[in-house]
C-alpha cells in the first residue's frame, strides 16, 4: 500500500477518514492523495459551452480549496508523510473513481456521517456511488480513530464461487495487519439453509484456495444485514468486509438481501472490495 486517496468536502467527517489513512500512510510509508471535488455548473467552467466571464469565479471556489488544504497539511498528525493535493471539477464521485485510477491509487478513504444514512454522507450520495464503481477498495470511516488497530476482521461471504477474488483481496488486507479473519455466512429466514449445509457450502467456497487460518461461522438473523452488525458486536470486530457488485451497488449485494443500512449503521469502519 504506497498511495492513499482521501477525497474531501472539509467536513469533520473527511477529517476522521484523512487522520485514518495519515495513520495509515505512517504504517506502510505511503503517501496521501488530497482530493476535492469542484461539482460545478459546467457554464461556469467551460468557456466554449458557457460563458467565459464566468471562468475566474470556478476558479475563486478552486484557490478557496487550495487555502484549505493548505491549513489541513499543516496539522501535526501530518508531519512526514508526503501529501498530495488536487482540485478538480467534475461529478465529485466520477472524479474519485477516475483519479483513484489515473494516479494508480491502492486505497480510497471515506468520511461518513453514519447513522443518518447514505444520502446524508459525504457531498450527499457519494460514498456509495464511490462504492460502487471503485476498482480498488473503499475503506469507510465512521469516526476519530485513535490508532486504528486491525486485530479481528470479519469477510461477509455469501458462498458465491465468483466471490472468490474478493475473498483474497481481503485477505491481503488482513495480512497487512497481522488481523485475524473471520469468513462469516449469515442464515436468514427468507434463504434458510441448515448448518450442515451452510458449512458445506462455505468448504466448498474455500475450495483449492488452501486457505487454514481463517475462522468459519454461521450466523442466523432476520437479514443478512443485521447478522453481519449482530455477529461483528458479538466478537467485538475492528472491521467489517463486503462484496459490492459494481453497477448493481450495495442495495444489491448478497443478490439483494442486504441494503446500504449495512454502511449507513455500522459503528465500526467497513471497507469493501468490488467483484
């Protein structure tokens, strides 16, 4: 992990995330991209198609964000990491995506304002537009994290063999923290399988990936989303990991059983790995 992306509103919330990926950076001498994201009218950026007299007011919003950072690259949490730092104008979550891309980045880091849901996070739906196109992981931060310990992480699977690679993408992850994994099947109601079957299942899942460290459980809940909350309270995890399905988005993951409650209510970080 050599390149972190923050992008950022200045909000308390991109705050949490940036001194969560400086603690990052610090831990594998990596270097922080700062983005922000001008989400202008294109008339007042685009001289040939609007107005041309508008073009020093986007660029009065984009010094205003350069004095921001440089008051963020001041702070203490900072000092001796290389900070990057980017204003660009574009739909703020195709912007990241495509930043998170063109600069080659390893991680993306988010802000979130938690239990007042998806609409209400970072420059309105963002995280989860973010989350659902990003090629590389998104990391979702929820709050202040002193030193953000990784000592047990949960994977929430739901046994598809073509969730195979984003198992071993969090693995990866783990093994960067010397984390124990848990490879967590949630039972439900409405897709009942017995234990028997549940275990089997995930065997087969873990299949040719000789794979002898991580923990195996089943969960039964009322949904797939509250297991994963439930479970990861019940071993007091540091993270949880999911699948995202790219175009389909968090509100189909697990073929639709489980919705964006998972990241808007979660009180621990969640970071996910697209398929």
């Amino acid at each position: 992990m050599k390149k972190i992306l923050v992008p950022t509103d200045f909000s308390k919330e991109a705050e949490n995330a940036l001194k969560t990926a400086a603690i990052l950076a610090k831990k594998f001498e990596a270097e922080i991209y700062l983005l922000h994201m001008l989400d202008l009218p294109l008339n007042l950026i685009d001289p040939v198609q609007g107005n041309s007299q508008n073009v020093p007011e986007a660029l009065y919003f984009m010094k205003l964000a350069h004095l921001q950072f440089s008051k963020i690259k001041q702070s203490e949490y900072l000092n001796d990491i290389p900070v990057n730092e980017a204003v660009q104008f574009n739909y703020a979550f195709k912007g990241i995506t495509e930043f998170a891309k063109n600069n080659q980045c390893d991680l993306i880091v988010m802000g979130s304002h938690g239990s007042s849901g998806f609409q209400e996070m970072f420059i309105g739906s963002n995280t989860e537009k973010v989350i659902r196109q990003s090629e590389i992981p998104v990391l979702v931060i929820k709050e202040e994290s002193k030193d953000f310990k990784i000592e047990k992480f949960i994977f929430a699977t739901d046994t598809e063999i073509n969730n195979r690679k984003t198992l071993l993408k969090a693995i990866e992850f783990s093994k960067l923290f010397e984390a124990e994994l848990h490879l967590l099947f949630v039972n439900t109601p409405n897709n009942f399988t017995t234990t028997k079957q549940a275990y089997a299942d995930l065997e087969e899942f873990l299949q040719e990936m000789r794979l002898t460290t991580i923990k195996k459980h089943i969960y039964n809940d009322i949904s797939v989303e509250k297991g994963i909350l439930n479970f990861a309270e019940k071993i007091k995890a540091d993270l949880i990991g999911i699948s995202t399905h790219g175009r389909k988005g968090l509100a189909h993951f697990f073929n639709g059983s489980i919705s964006e409650d998972l990241v808007n209510h979660a009180k621990r970080p969640v970071i996910t790995f697209k398929i």
